[in-house]
C-alpha cells in the first residue's frame, strides 16, 4: 500500500459500498486510483500513472491517434487526469468553479453518456 494524498472520492457504482478515489502519491507526479472502504486511509491503486504520461495519452487521443484510443483504462486514466488536475488547479487558485444550483459547485445539465446527441469519442 502507497500513502495517497486522496483528491477525489466517488461511490464505486460497480463495487458499492466501498468509493473509489483518485489523488497523488507522495512523488506530487504519480496519479493514483484505488479502491476504499469508509473510514479506511489506505488502499492498494488499481492503476497509477505519471501526470505527463496522462497528458501525452489525452493530447495523442485529442489528436486521433487510434493507437491511443486503445490504451487499456484509457477511460479511467483520462477521467483521473481531469479530475485530480482541477481539483489541484481549483485549490491554487487557476480556474474557478460557477455556480449552477448544486451542492457541490458543479454542473450537472447534461445526461448520461450518449445522452446528448453524440453517438460516440469521434463525434464533436
């Protein structure tokens, strides 16, 4: 088990009742995610990767490299990298939240995934 700075903890929908978390290792340049139960402080990552790593794969899939868009967890690295990364950036002062009428600060507008039109990753 690595310490985990936790900066993010979701309900883990395929794993209740325990949360899924993601945040930093002590390296401030290693991305983790694992799974916790409530109360725990520790938890063994189900993926780790290097910030730059998360940046390179999200800048070869923005650029359409089909290559990247196989990447196994690439759903689950991407989705660490945003959150994490915003969760850093909102603390320093970098970005700002809008309020939208939720608890949390966050908007919440659109539906599920396919929900909004778009029939997939290609479509813009």
């Amino acid at each position: 088990m690595k310490p985990l700075t936790v900066l993010v903890s979701v309900p883990a929908g395929d794993k209740p009742p325990l949360r899924r978390v993601a945040g930093l290792l002590d390296d401030d340049a290693t991305i983790a995610v694992a799974l916790m139960a409530e109360g725990d402080n520790q938890a063994e990552p189900e993926i780790t990767f290097q910030i730059a790593e998360g940046q390179q794969l999200a800048e070869a899939v923005l650029a359409g490299n089909d290559r990247a868009k196989t990447t196994p967890g690439l759903a689950r690295i991407l989705s660490a990298s945003v959150a994490v990364l915003c969760r850093v950036a909102l603390s320093a002062g970098a970005l700002r939240e809008i309020e939208h009428g939720n608890a949390d600060g966050l908007c919440r507008d659109r539906g599920e995934a396919g929900q909004d039109g778009h029939s997939g990753d290609d479509a813009v």
